[in-house]
C-alpha cells in the first residue's frame, strides 16, 4: 500500500494525540514546499509520514497547511523495531564531501556516524549542523528507512580507540592497511559468532588519508579492537567508509534472516 508514495520525514512528538484517524498534522513552510513544488502534491493527494523512530502512517494533503492522517496517531499502519544489533560508522572525515559520504551512510543502514579526528587528518570537510539534518532527512526519506540514524559530534580518533568497544573484544574493528595476514572485514563479520546485543553497537573505525599512526594503532588494539583489512588496494577514507558500510548492512541483513 505504501511502496509507491512519497514520504515526509517528520521529528517524534510532531503528531497530535487523540486515539481516532483524521488527525491534523500541521505541516510547515519547508514541508509545504516539498510536497507541492518538489513532489507536484495536490489537497486530496496521498502520501506517507514517518516520525524517524520506527513509525510509518499515510496522510492526505489537506488544504493550507494541513495534513489529514489515515491511521490514528497512537496506532501507525506501519512499525519496525529498532534495528538489531545498531551499526557504527566511525570515520576520520575525507578533506571534501564529506555530507556525501553522510548520505550514504545513511542509504547503507547504518545506525550510527561518529566524525573522527585522527592525528593525520588533514583539514577536513565539516558537518555543519544545519546542513547535516537535511542531508539525513531527504536520505531517510529516499531510501525508505523508518529510522533516522543518530550524528554524534566530531571527536578525538584516540578517546573512541583508547575505550573499549562496546560488547566486549571484538565488538569494535579497526579497518587499516598496509598489514600483511589480516583477516578481511567480511571474514571478521562472519566469525563473530552471535551478534551484539540489541543494545550493544558493532563499530567500524575507519581512518585517514594518511591512516592510523603506530600510536592509534596500539591503542586500539590494547582496548580490545580488531584489525582488519578491506583488501589489498589502499582505498581512499570516503571510499572504505562505503564499502565497510556495506559490508555491516548485508552482515547484519543476513543476521535478520538466519533461520533460529
């Protein structure tokens, strides 16, 4: 039923309370212009609203301002638990596009981006705040995820690295090349065993242009981090971010589907 309409991604607590359908959603400037000028909506149009933590109702542009909900507030025709176990990007930001690896990272499933510093970054791109919401809102409503994933504020490479990954040893794997008998990162998802629990992140750390200095590295491993490698190609930081991306998303979508 919902597979063709457009969605508009709205914050949790945006819905009116009351237990019945034919709740108004006011709608502001930014989303009356989405839906009318961007997607051509008319009053009487059908589309579907998500709240960004798992929800999904359909909505009927309504005239002025207004939406009208099919499905009653407290009762979505649509919901998805929190994905399990959550997924954590963290990554040493690339010196340009740095929103463009942002949406990806969204597309690809993950739950979680952490911006790292390392000791060899260069002068990244910034996530400006402002633009960073924008980026992840029209990336969720692309790709039709039901939940937003949460952008933490640029830290120390070595104060994620000198903790212990969530979950225990081998919770956390640090990407790095340049490192001869490393076991690949789909070879380390694999031998995992149970998956973190549902509470408990699974992080990839990946580094800079420059990669981890000795130091990173040591520290990392001393707190319980595994090295891994994305191959035999020296990769640039956007492009391994990507492609670690990818590789947690199918990890963790065949996890789902594993029979019990």
């Amino acid at each position: 039923m919902t597979r063709d309409l457009r969605r508009l991604l709205i914050t949790p607590g945006r819905l009116p309370a009351g237990p019945s359908a034919g709740a108004e959603l006011e709608l502001d400037r930014q989303e009356l212009h989405y839906l009318t000028r961007v997607l051509r909506l008319r009053p009487g149009d059908r589309f579907a609203v998500v709240d960004g933590a798992g929800s999904l109702w359909t909505a009927l542009l309504g005239p002025a301002d207004q939406a009208l909900l099919e499905q009653p507030p407290s009762s979505p025709l649509a919901f998805d638990p929190s994905p399990a176990p959550p997924l954590q990007l963290a990554v040493a930001l690339p010196k340009r596009d740095a929103d463009v690896l942002l949406r990806m990272a969204c597309e690809l499933g993950v739950d979680r981006f952490t911006p790292l510093k390392a000791q060899r970054s260069v002068a990244a791109d910034s996530l400006k705040p402002e633009r960073a919401e924008a980026i992840l809102r029209e990336a969720v409503e692309q790709c039709e995820r039901l939940w937003q994933p949460q952008l933490e504020s640029l830290r120390p490479a070595a104060e994620l690295l000198g903790a212990r990954p969530p979950g225990g040893s081998g919770r956390g794997l640090l990407c790095t090349a340049r490192q001869p008998g490393l076991a690949l990162l789909a070879q380390a998802l694999e031998c995992l065993g149970d998956p973190p629990g549902a509470s408990e992140p699974l992080t990839v750390a990946i580094g800079p242009e420059g990669g981890w200095t000795p130091g990173e590295e040591a520290l990392a491993l001393a707190h319980g981090w595994q090295a891994v490698s994305l191959g035999s190609t020296i990769l640039r930081c956007s492009t391994a971010a990507v492609s670690a991306a990818g590789l947690l998303s199918h990890w963790r979508a065949q996890q789902i589907g594993a029979p019990s």
